[in-house]
C-alpha cells in the first residue's frame, strides 16, 4: 500500500466499526463513496464530488443518497464538514491535527492556510471535562479577488461622484 491511500485505509476501518457499532448495513455504495471522495484534492461540495463519481465510480448514486451518506460520513468522524452559508464543503479527516481556515465574506470560497503557527498555539489547548475531536479554526475576511473587486469599485464610484 502507498502512503497516499494509507489515511483512506483506516478512514475505512474506522466507517466500518462505526457502522458495526449502529448495527447499519455495510453497502458497497458507502464504501465506493468513501473511495471515491479520497479522490478529492481537499475540500470539496457535493457537486465536486457529483463529478468524481462520474469519473472514477464504478457505479452511479444519487445525489441524496450522497448528501446522506456524507451526514453518515460526518457521524462516523471520517469527514469534517465546514458549514458554510451557500454550501456545506467537506474534507477528509485524515489527521486531527488543529486545522485554520480562511473563508471569503464575498464568494464564500474556503482555502485551508497552513497551521504551522496556529498549530503550535491550538494543539497543546485543553479544556476540563471534554474531549476534543477537531480544532478548526474560521477566520472570516475577504478573498484577494473581492479585494481587487472592491477597490475598482471604490475606484469607479469616485470618478462618478467627481463628474
Ligand atoms: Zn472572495
């Protein structure tokens, strides 16, 4: 096994134990799905993962069927999914370690930024009596893009209120 589908692997084992645990069917579906989000190159909506089923699965589901199973993915701690006001994003959740985030107040476009720094700050965090699962920090703020929008539009206003 290459160490690329290592992390896919026990994502794999830990949605079965989960499933076994529930008493829920372990359909081939489900576990075709979990393959076939690993094809995904970080975070990814339903639509993303609508299209990588076309390319890569050997059969075809719905796209409720995978908005549930996704809910199910969440449950089962395979899959972090970011709720987001346009669309849930989701991401494979390879590792536990504290994760940083920055999200676009204007397209809503989601980037993970590296965490070398919030890393160092989060993973000592400990609070009494819980058990943490995720630490995923959301700082919220505008895209380079929507900036450049923004400052043509500042732009353009004050060549209009100067006429
Ligand atoms: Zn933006």
């Amino acid at each position: 096994m290459d160490k690329k589908q290592q992390p896919l692997a026990s994502l794999r084992d830990r949605l079965t134990r989960y499933m076994e645990e529930k008493a829920m069917r372990k359909t081939p579906e489900r576990y075709e799905i979990l393959r076939v989000a690993g094809f995904a190159q970080g975070i990814f909506t339903i639509d993303e993962l609508m299209q990588l089923m076309h390319e890569h699965a050997e059969f075809q589901v719905s796209r409720a069927t995978l908005f549930n199973t996704m809910e199910l993915f969440c449950d089962a701690g395979v899959v972090i999914k970011h709720p987001l006001a346009t669309a849930a994003h989701y991401e494979m959740r390879t590792d536990n370690s504290p994760k940083a985030y920055v999200i676009c107040r204007q397209c809503n476009t989601i980037t993970r930024v590296s965490t070398s720094t919030a890393r160092l700050a989060l993973q000592n965090l400990h609070v009494r009596y819980f058990s943490i699962e995720d630490t995923l920090v959301y700082m919220h703020g505008f895209c380079r893009k929507c900036q450049a929008r923004k400052r043509q539009e500042v732009r353009k206003n004050k060549k209009l209120s100067k006429k």
